[in-house]
C-alpha cells in the first residue's frame, strides 16, 4: 500500500490510503467547498505550513507564530464600529501521529493557536482542528473513515459578519473489487456548522454508489447515483438523487486528476421544486518537472445560508495555483481563486440574500531556515468580493508571515 497526505483548507492534514481495490480513489482527494474565512486561522491559511512540507513518520511536534496585516478585516460590514484595518498575532502548536500495517492505516492530527487582535481585542480566541482517519486496504476490499473538527473565529464572508463556528463532519468511503477490471464504490458524509450570534446552523448529508470499470492501467471511470439532503435552522430541509458519473487519471507521479459530476433534481420540504443543478468536484494534479507543478481545484455545491432565511446558495469554486522549487532549498506557490455565490430562494417572498462573485490573487514564499530546523513563510493575498448588493461590496489585502519550528 502507498500513503500520500492531503492538505486541506482548514490548516490540519489527513493521511489516505491508496489501496489495490479498483475504485479506491473514486472519492480521494476531492475538493470541497471553501469556509468562508480568509484569514490566518481558517480558508487559505497562511501559516500550519510543517517543516520541510511532510509529517515525520508516526510522530510529530511544532510550535508555530506568526503576524498578519489585514486592510479591511471589516470586509466592507458598515455595521461594525472600528478600524478597517488589523494586526493578528498567532502563537499555535501542530502534533499529528500516524502508523500502518501491511493492510491498514491510521492517522491524527491536531492544529491550535490563540489569536491576538490589536483592535478588535474581543475576537481574541482560541481556533482548533482536529482531524483522524482509518483504512483499511485488502485484495478485494478497501474501506477508510475519516473525521474532522474545525473550531474557526474571525470575518467570515458567508456571514457578513465576525463570527466563531465549529464545524463537524465525518465520511465513510468503501470499495469492493468484483473482478479484473470491474469494482463498486460508495460513500457517505454528514457534517453540521454551528455558529455563535443570530446565525443559523446549517447542515449536510450526501451519498453515492458508483460501479467502476477500469479502461487501462491509468484510467478509470463509472457511473452511479447520489442523494444528497441540505438542511438549515432558518431554511426546510432540500433533498436531491440524480445520476452522476466519477473518472480516474493517473500517469505515475507526472499527472493525477480526480473527478465526479453527477445532475440534481431538488424537492423542497414544503413539496416545491427548484430548477435541474449539476454538482461538480474536480482535482488535477500536474508535476511538470522536479522543480515546478500546476494544481487545479473545482468545485460547484449547495448549502443553507447561515445569514439568510429562506435562501440556499449555489456556490461555484475554482482555484488554480502554480508551485515552483527554487534551488534545493526554497520554494515559491502564486495562486488564483474565484467563487460564485448565487442565491436558490425556497420562499420568493423572502427576497433575502444576493448574488455575489469573490476573487482573490496570492502568493507565498517558504524556505528552511535555522539549519533546517524550522520553516519561514511569507505570503501576500488581495482579495476582492463584489455583490447584488452594494454594502456587501469590498477589497483588501493581506501581508502574513510565520515561523514553523520542529521538535
């Protein structure tokens, strides 16, 4: 069996197995929907970068600091009295442990870090993560769970607001072999968001059994079925099945693409029905050379709105980075993000939330430092959110750098 890690949004990693069932992969390495958050501490963290870019075999421990400037940390919210500018300390420690068998695997992390606003000091907090799984990988059949805990607080733009959430999920992915060239796979996640303040929790289920057919030794692809259900405080359950179909690429370490697309066919809990969707998830992975690469994340999506009663948000991400080695020892990401937030109203009369589009420029710059002991990063972001409606409109930028050190 070979392991390779997954580094997600939130700022901790989670260890995958990739197993010799056919249809291992059918939901590996997926990308999900973004949080919301742009800061130090949750979306696209700037710090939780471990020495070197990988865990040492099965223990790890880092302590981390680091300072951010934010120019509007407001986001454009005229209702928070304040400066539109902030300063954010971050002091945190990383451990994560991870071992395997001749056919299973396990592995945990943990990331936290209390931080310190210079002027809106009633943010000050503690954000946390926690993230397992376990796999199992045999002849015929492979099986993985895995879980997560996400405590994040700062503005957040799917809320307008500064706000603290906690957020937990767990998924369920099996696959069984039934010959050659031929293999089932199915899956199943539920996750729930807990906010502080007026907002709404929000929740989701999804499901999906896929039959697989490997084409070659680099392809493999299936149709299947997948049901999801949507829930929020403030909005009746949203359920959907349709058809969906998932592919497979992978050309040794050279290129690696993961994908599904499956159609939607919504019912409201009152018994209305909205409008035929697509869902969409799409991974690629490009290593052009040792020294540089290209990733490539898309994502399209439904959820509650947590500010809005009444509304689901068909959210819309793609995010598109390229990765350059410089020497031996540095290492330089510049990367590019766009969103699409249109509103799916499940009452008319409400007329509450709005189209939105959110684009963002970054670039981050690492490099071992101290003898190699610890790890420097610097990044700069610009990010940009433009809206139906014109008070949620705004721009700003982030200049950020930590310092990572092993023990």
């Amino acid at each position: 069996m070979t392991f390779r890690f997954l580094a997600l949004s939130a700022g901790f990693t989670v260890l995958i197995g990739n197993g010799t069932a056919l249809a291992q992969d059918a939901f590996t390495a997926l990308p999900s929907l973004p949080t919301g958050y742009t800061t130090s501490n949750g979306g696209t963290a700037l710090t939780s970068y471990d020495v070197a870019g990988e865990i040492l075999d099965h223990f790890s421990l880092s302590a981390n600091l680091s300072e951010l400037y934010d120019s509007n940390v407001k986001q454009g919210n005229q209702n928070i009295v304040g400066e539109d500018d902030e300063f954010i300390t971050s002091l945190g420690i990383t451990a994560g442990y991870r071992t395997k068998g001749s056919d299973w695997f396990l592995s945990t992390n943990y990331n936290g870090g209390y931080s310190s606003y210079y002027n809106y000091s009633e943010l000050n907090d503690y954000n946390q993560s926690f993230s397992g799984s376990l796999g199992y990988s045999g002849p015929k059949l492979s099986a993985s769970w895995a879980t997560s805990y996400i405590q994040n607080n700062g503005a957040n733009r799917y809320y307008g607001d500064f706000v603290k959430t906690t957020n937990l999920s767990n998924s369920i992915t099996a696959a069984y072999a039934l010959g050659a060239k031929t293999s089932l796979s199915g899956n199943i996640s539920y996750s729930t968001t807990s906010s502080d303040g007026d907002f709404g929790d929000t929740a989701s289920l999804d499901m999906g059994l896929f039959a697989i057919w490997k084409y070659s030794s680099l392809t493999q692809f299936g149709p299947g079925i997948r049901y999801t259900l949507r829930s929020g405080d403030n909005q009746g359950d949203r359920t959907s099945i349709g058809p969906a179909l998932t592919a497979n690429y992978r050309l040794s370490t050279k290129v690696a693409l993961s994908s599904r697309m499956g159609l939607d066919f919504p019912e409201y809990e009152d018994g209305g029905q909205a409008d035929p969707g697509v869902s969409t998830s799409l991974g690629i992975d490009y290593k052009g050379s040792s020294l540089w690469g290209m990733n490539l994340a898309l994502v399209r999506d439904i959820q509650a709105d947590p500010a809005n009663a009444g509304i689901y948000n068909e959210i819309t991400s793609m995010r598109l980075a390229y990765n350059r080695k410089i020497g031996s020892r540095m290492a330089w990401t510049t990367a590019t993000s766009y969103e699409f937030n249109k509103r799916e109203e499940t009452d008319t009369s409400t007329n509450s939330g709005s189209d939105r589009e959110f684009f963002s420029i970054d670039s981050t710059f690492g490099m071992p430092v101290l003898a190699r002991r610890a790890y420097f990063t610097a990044t700069a972001r610009y990010r940009q959110q433009t809206s139906e409606n014109s008070s949620q409109n705004f721009d700003g930028f982030q200049l950020g750098f930590s310092l990572s050190r092993n023990f």
